[in-house]
C-alpha cells in the first residue's frame, strides 16, 4: 500500500459458500478501489457496489 493510500473499511462478502475479505481504499489521487485482501485485484467502487447487490450476505466495517 502507497503511503497516499488509507484503508477505510473492510467488507466481508459471502456467496455461494465462498468467503472473501476486501479492503476498501481511498486513494489521494484517485478514486475508492476495494481490493482484495492480501491481492493487487481490485475493483472500483461503482462495480464493487453493484457486486455486493449480488452476494448473499456482507458486512462492512470501518478500518
């Protein structure tokens, strides 16, 4: 993580049985990413949004 780069929440995603953890980051000159925990995949926040819609269960956390 680039030290322009803050983690303001994780968001925990499960669906089809399958648990994911991303983290939510704000970045200084660009827009939110939610990436995958432990990844460089991400992806931006309009698409991760619409995703969430999707899972069958999530909870978000602030960092």
């Amino acid at each position: 993580m680039n030290i322009m780069e803050k983690i303001v929440e994780i968001v925990e995603i499960t669906h089809t049985g399958k648990t994911t953890i991303w983290q939510v980051v704000d970045q200084a000159n660009k827009e939110r990413r939610a990436y995958l925990k432990g990844s460089t995949f991400y992806y931006d926040m309009p698409k991760f949004e619409a995703g969430l819609l999707k899972a069958d269960s999530f909870t978000r956390t602030p960092a």
